[in-house]
C-alpha cells in the first residue's frame, strides 16, 4: 500500500512540475479540495481547485527541476493514507535560477475505482514577499524583478553621483585651465620683457647698480611667483589624480615648521614682518611630513601675503589629549563673513597687503590634504583684525 500510494503522489509530482495540467488534473479526485499556491488560498470544491492550478500554470508555464529530501506515506484506513514531503525546487528565470528549498508538501490520498486519487492538498509554503494571487514560481519571478529593480536604482543613483563628480571635475578643470593660461603667461611675459630690455640696454645701463638692483628684485619676485604657482599646480594635481597618499613617520614638528618659516623668510622680511613661534621642543608627531609641510607654507605664505608690512604673525603648536593644533595668526586684513562662507566655493584669490597676486589654488591643496591626513582646517577671522588659521590632526 506504501509503495502504490507513493508511486501514485511522485507521478503526479512528476506531470505537475513538467506543466502538464490535464495529466496532473487527472490525478485528483472529483472530491479534490486543498490549501496552498499561494497565501492563504483554499478551494472547498474541484472546479475551484482547478481554476487556481490554471492559474498557477499560466502564470509560469515552463518546467522545473524538484528533488525530494523525504515523503513519508502513513495509512489512514485501508483504502486511504496521508503523504507528507520536503522538497527543494528550482525555477529557471530569465535572470538565471531560482532555488526554492524546503517546500513542505502534504495530501490525502483515497483509492478509487483501483486507483490512487489526492483527495486533499496543502502544498507550497508563501515565500517571502508573496502576495496574494501569486503563484510560487510567479512570486519567484517578481522577487527578482524586485531586485534587478531595487539594483537598478542604485546603479543609478551611483551614475548620477559619478556624472556630478565628473561635472565638478571638468569645471575644476576648466578653472585650472584658465588660471594656467593667465597666471603662467603673465610672469613669463614680465620675465622675458625685463630681460628683453635689459640685454637691449646692457651696455648703456652696465654702470647703473640701481637700474640692475631693481630689475633683478623684480625677477627674484617673479621666480618666487612661477614657484609657487607651479608647486601648488602639481600638488593640486596629484591630489586630484588619487596619485599621492601619506606615508606616516615620525617627525619632530618644530624643525619641519622652522624649515617651511626659513623658507620663506625672505618674503617675510621683505615687509618687516615680526613672525614667532610658539613650538613645543622635540615634539614628536606622527605625520607625513612632506604633506604637512605643504600646508603649513601655503598657510604661512598666505598670512604673509594678506599681513600688513611691519605686522605680525604666531606660529603656535599645543599637544592636546586627542589632538595636535598648528595655529597661524596674523594680525592683517582678515575676512568678512560672506568670504568665510565663499572660501571653498571656486579657485580665487584677492590681491595682498603689498599687491601680491595667488591663484586661489592654494588653499584647496591644504584643505585636500588635510583630509588626507584625516585632520580639519579651520578659519576664524574677521575684516581688519587679521585671520587665525587652525590645523588640527588626529594623534
């Protein structure tokens, strides 16, 4: 009795997972009633019953593959018995495979006429997401399109941020293009006409220290100009390639800022400007020190520009708990609310204490590379009272 009655449920497993309704039909009682295809769905009557396996079947017509883990057969009376079963099935969507394992699969079957006929089913747990209406396989089916969808959207979105970073590339570009074209030409165009005139003139002019004195000051001010612009160039340019990272060591803070500060020093004493330090001795800072030496002569450079002559600027290094503060505090021309909130909108750049002209360039590469180094820069300043700029790096 075991065997028939398994035999019978397997052969009708068999034409319902191969989509072959009539021969699966065939295979119920005129009794037939069950629970299952989808939520919480029941038919009290065969035509009902068959009306959701139509359904079922037109709405995923194609076969698929089944292996049963158990199916156990218990006899009810001698003409009746109750089938349970677990079964892993995969249904084969457009987007690959769709595994739908554990699916508990349970009937009654009843003989009649000589044969095994399912009197009663309850099959096809609801998946999740299913709703109502839908079959096991359709639900499959919709939960994938669910999620192409779901990973369209990010793609999406992922597109969009990248086309707005491109965009935002191509007008940092665009910008750094133009102040290539303008800035570059400009001292090159003063270089070759100061030294046009004074290869012109070298013989009559040979005598004169002081016309010699004054076009060589221009000249020496014009290369410090080309310098900085092509040191912040470049440094603007491997921040904005990926193509420089920091590479930590430690470093004693007070020579690296004295360096950056002896550096400069002929600027700075150009416009009799008393600069100090305030610099803790042999402090030890964890750091990449190429990267930190930028930023601290683009900040010292710029307090220098926008410094009155015979002003004053403060170096000034506190070992905090958490972290390690370089303020640089000038006493110069300072910024009004609306250019603190501008700061980082575009490259530009104002015009110093003594004429000085920037590109604006430089303050991007600190704050890039600030970041770089996990750190923050801050600014408070105020117009007429001069500008404190504070670096602050995690220990």
């Amino acid at each position: 009795m075991e065997n028939e009655v398994k035999q019978a449920y397997l052969k009708y497993f068999e034409n319902y997972v191969q989509r072959k309704l009539e021969d699966t039909l065939n295979a119920f009682s005129p009794d037939f009633n069950m629970i299952g295809t989808g939520v919480d769905e029941f038919s009290v009557t065969y035509q009902h019953s068959t009306e959701l396996f139509r359904r079922e079947f037109a709405q995923a017509p194609e076969p698929f593959t089944y292996q049963f883990k158990t199916l156990k057969v218990c006899p009810i009376t001698p003409d009746s018995a109750y089938v349970m079963g677990l079964v892993d099935m995969k249904f084969l969507l457009p987007t690959g495979e769709f595994e739908y394992t554990n699916n508990r699969t349970t009937a009654i079957l009843r003989k009649e006429k000589g044969e095994w006929k399912i009197i009663h089913g309850h099959w096809s747990q609801p998946t999740e997401m299913q709703q109502e209406g839908e079959s096991v396989p359709l639900s499959a089916v919709l939960k994938q399109n669910r999620e192409l969808k779901n990973q369209l959207i990010i793609k999406q979105q992922e597109l969009e941020k990248q086309n707005q970073q491109l965009k935002e590339m191509n007008q940092s570009l665009s910008k750094l293009f133009s102040i290539v074209s303008h800035d570059l030409k400009s001292p090159f165009n003063a270089f070759l006409g100061i030294t046009d005139l004074m290869l012109m003139n070298f013989e009559d002019d040979f005598e004169n220290k002081e016309y010699f004195q004054l076009r060589l000051q221009l000249l020496n001010d014009l290369a410090h100009n080309l310098y900085d612009l092509t040191e912040n160039l470049l440094n603007w340019a491997k921040l904005n390639s990926n193509a420089i990272e920091p590479k930590y060591r430690e470093v004693p803070i007070d020579s690296l800022i004295q360096k950056q500060v002896n550096v400069l020093r002929p600027i700075w004493q150009k416009k009799r400007i008393t600069l100090t330090e305030e610099v803790p001795s042999e402090l030890m800072v964890n750091t990449d020190p190429d990267m930190l030496a930028v930023i601290i002569r683009n900040l010292v450079s710029n307090a220098i520009k926008f410094t009155y002559p015979e002003g004053e600027i403060k170096i000034q290094v506190s070992n905090e708990p958490t972290i390690l503060s370089i303020k640089i505090v000038d006493n110069g021309i300072g910024m009004t609310a609306e250019q603190l909130k501008n700061l980082f909108k575009n490259y530009q750049s104002s015009r110093g204490t003594d004429n000085e002209k920037g590109t604006g360039i430089g303050l991007f590469t600190c704050k890039e590379l600030t970041n770089k180094l996990k750190g923050n820069l801050k600014f408070i300043s105020e117009p007429n009272k001069g500008t404190t700029v504070i670096v602050e790096l995690p220990k």
